[in-house]
C-alpha cells in the first residue's frame, strides 16, 4: 500500500490541466501522472504508487522490484477501476 | 534475487549473514518501519538469517492498519448515503469498522467504488455532477502526493462536489512516539525506502540524533534488508548514530521536491489518532482551510460516533513492535483473514497477515538454524 510498482512510459501527453502518461506494467497498461516527473520520455522507467510517479528509476532497478512485488502478490493496487474512458495511446 | 535462490544471491546473503555473525557481540533490536519490509522479511524468511542476538521488530507502517476506527465508521456513514459515490482503494474495503466494512456497505446498496489512482475520482465527479463524489485520502507520504494532486485539480477544475475524507499519516512522529514510550525497545530502525524516495532523508537526521539511533534507509528486497541490518548493526556496535541511506540507487537525499512543495500547498500537519496506538502528536496530514470545500469532514457532518474494538485484539502491541503476531491467542483461530478481528490481519503489510499468509506457527518461532539461504520458508 505504501510501495511504488515500476513502470514504463509508452507514451506522455498533456490532458486539461495534467501531463499524463500511459505506462505499462508488465502488460497493464494505465494512465499515470507525469507531473512530478517532467523530464521524463518514453522508453524511462518511474517509480509510480496510485497512477501517479513519484521518481525515475533506472530499468534493472524497476525489473527487480517488479518481480519482487509480483513475488509479494503487492501488485493489486493496479486492479482497481481505471478511467473511464477507452485506453488510447496518444503520442506527444 | 527474489528467493534468494541463484548462486549469486546466494553467495550475497550468506555473505551478509556471515558478516552480521563476524559483527554482532551483544542483543540487538531493530525495527523496520514499512510494511513492505516486514511482509518481505516474514516471506524470505530474513529474521531466520540472523544471528540469534538480532531480532527484528515490526512497526506501524501499513496504512490501512492504523487508519483509525472513527475515520472507518465515518466512512461507512458517508458511503451510506444516497447521494454519494465513495472512492478507495481496495485495502480499506475490509477493514472492520465497529460494526461493519465497506465491502458489507457495498454489498447493502452503497455506491462503493474501488479506484487505481485518486485522479480517477476527478473524472468521476465530472461525470456524475449531481452525486457527491468522496475519496478516502489515507495512507503514509508515498500515497499522499497523488491524493493532493487530486484534490488541488478539483479546487482548481471547480469540482464542487468533489471532497476528501483525509486520513493521512507521517512516518517520522510514529519513530519519535516509539521511542518516547518508556516500554519502547527498539535500538536502531530501517527507514522506509519508498517514503524516502518522496521525502528525501532529512527529516529522520534530528531522530537520530536526539535519541541517538542509527536509521539506516533501506529497500525490501531480501538482499537489501540484510545489508540495512548488517548496516544498523555495524553502528550499533560502533556506538554510531545518524542516519545511513542503504538504498541510494531509489533515495535521493533531497527526495522529490515538488511532491513535498504540493503536499505544504494542500495539506497541513494536525495531531492524529492511529489506530491500536492511540493520538500521536503532529503525525497526520489534514487539508488546508483553503482547501476545506472539498474535505469531507467540512462537507458532511458525522457525529456521534462510538467507535467499538474487539477487545481481544492487540493489534495496537503488534503495531508498536511490543509484541509478534503468533503471541495473539486468537492468531490463526478466531482472527483470520478471512474473518479479522483487526486490521493487521486484513492488509498484505499487516504483521498479522503476513505471519498468517507465510506459514509462520501460532506460538512464538523456535529459530531456525541460521545460513538457511535457499530454503523459502
């Protein structure tokens, strides 16, 4: 609950008010803000807790927590309803 | 790496093992504060590498453990109205309230959502502009970021019927509170690494050194946990104290500026009450005055709450690391996780859970042979 799950930007673009991003983890897909992390592109690995990233990790960094937490059944947080709109991916 | 199950990993623990042997000349008490950490140490069996003088205490950092029962029991009462959408994460839908959870709520007709992010909430309320829209805003500074992010947009998207039912808590008032407690037991700590990675490692250097501790911040990866401990135990026996940052690949000292700028726009520091350990000064969160538009505590008024535990539970002793899981008489009998008396027998990081999900027997552990790399519990 108070872990952050490695992901990777797919994708990043500004929505009303937010820079958002589609980040994949390990083949879920979800929305996350890019807020706090601006300098981060496509292709960076961050550190993402309740569809929000909190810092940029290094890519063997997020595989070995990644693993780790799938190991610790803590990946439940991305099981909750997402947007409601359709998932897109949207290139900035 | 993850069950310490290669050659390489291995080599690692067997080498921090025999280091923490080569280093430990007396009794020593560390407590890990995350809960992440504690359902790591529990699952990889860590507390079992160590030479016996070492043990390892639990703390209280499992959000949903120690939300307190009023803030339970007042989102059930909120989530009972017609007019409202109640948001959460999944965690706290079975958490005990006094006499119900949010799951029964649902389950009775409520409106009950369970969400991802915060953020999702925005578009919620959007949606549906003639509900009340609420999120249960708990959780410790790594949850607090997002849930700011949300309620500062809504302010400034005009979400009106968007508010927060905040619960916040702070990792550093729970340290200095059980150090303070006279039965207090706990020599050094393992700082939580995800936390730190918003907050930085600042705060924890006046902790150690007014009550003169070492704090070494640590990942949860079974190989970090032993370093962080081989670490805390290295400056314990050096008489050292001060805070040591184990997992400088995540942490960076100055820790994520702008989350901690948005948690000062929109929340302040109020004393708060945790549940099973009682009111903790200056250890919460709450929204600004600005902000209290959009706090459910502002918007809906709960009163006349009498909160109810289950006396048998001691979830509050296992919270404050004076006693283990197996020391409960109801552990694995009456209290399960299908049928809790406490919320440390409901969430994945409850000391409670963890003992239960990972086998560990209803009376106090016999320690294992030490050097047992390799052998999952």
């Amino acid at each position: 609950m108070c872990l952050g799950i490695p992901g990777l930007i797919i994708s990043r673009q500004q929505e009303d008010d937010l820079l958002m991003g589609r980040v994949d983890f390990g083949g879920v897909s979800r929305k996350v803000c890019l807020e706090h992390v601006p300098d981060a592109q496509p292709g960076d690995y961050v550190l993402v807790h309740v569809g929000f990233a909190l810092s940029r990790i290094d890519a063997a960094e997020a595989h070995k927590i990644f693993e780790l937490l799938r190991e610790l059944d803590q990946l439940t947080e991305l099981e909750g309803e997402g947007e409601p709109e359709p998932a897109r991916v949207l290139e900035s | 790496m993850k069950r310490l199950d290669d050659a390489e990993s291995r080599r690692l623990a067997m080498f921090w093992s025999g280091e923490l042997a080569a280093h430990t000349t007396k009794p020593w008490r560390i407590m890990e504060i995350c809960g992440g950490q504690t359902q790591s140490i529990v699952k990889f069996g860590i507390d079992q590498l160590l030479p016996p003088e070492i043990e390892l205490l639990h703390g209280p950092g499992c959000p949903v453990c120690v939300t307190p029962l009023e803030m339970v029991d007042r989102a059930l009462a909120i989530a009972a109205r017609p007019d409202v959408i109640f948001c959460s994460f999944g965690d706290m839908l079975r958490v005990p309230g006094s006499t119900s959870d949010l799951l029964q709520a649902k389950a009775l007709g409520a409106d009950v959502r369970v969400l991802y992010s915060p953020l999702d909430a925005l578009s919620i309320a959007k949606h549906n502009p003639h509900k009340k829209v609420v999120f249960f805003a708990i959780g410790f500074e790594t949850t607090a970021p997002a849930n700011a992010m949300a309620i500062q947009r809504a302010r400034e998207r005009g979400l009106s019927n968007f508010s927060a039912l905040c619960s916040h808590v702070l990792t550093p008032p729970a340290m200095t509170s059980i150090l303070q407690d006279p039965a207090q037991r706990v020599q050094a700590f393992l700082g939580p690494g995800h936390v730190c990675s918003v907050m930085g490692t600042a705060e924890y250097l006046p902790i150690a050194e007014r009550y003169r501790v070492p704090i070494v911040i640590t990942g949860f990866e079974p190989l970090d946990l032993l370093e962080g401990v081989c670490r805390a135990v290295r400056h314990l026996e050096a008489g050292e104290s001060g805070v040591d940052n184990q997992y400088s690949r995540v942490v960076r000292p100055e820790g994520n500026r702008a989350s901690q700028a948005l948690l000062h726009e929109v929340f302040e520091v109020c004393d708060r009450k945790w549940r099973g350990i009682g009111l903790l000064p200056k250890s919460g969160l709450r929204l600004r005055y600005e902000y209290r538009a959009h706090d459910a505590l502002h918007v809906f008024e709960v009163d006349d709450i009498v909160t109810e535990e289950p006396s048998e539970c001691i979830s509050g002793q296992v919270l404050r690391g004076v006693k283990k899981p197996p020391d409960c008489p109801a552990f694995a009998g009456r209290c399960t996780p299908e049928h809790p008396l406490g919320a440390t027998m409901v969430s994945s990081e409850g000391a409670c859970a963890a003992y239960h999900a990972y086998g560990r027997a209803p009376l106090p552990a016999a320690r294992l042979t030490r050097g047992r790399a390799g052998a999952p519990p």
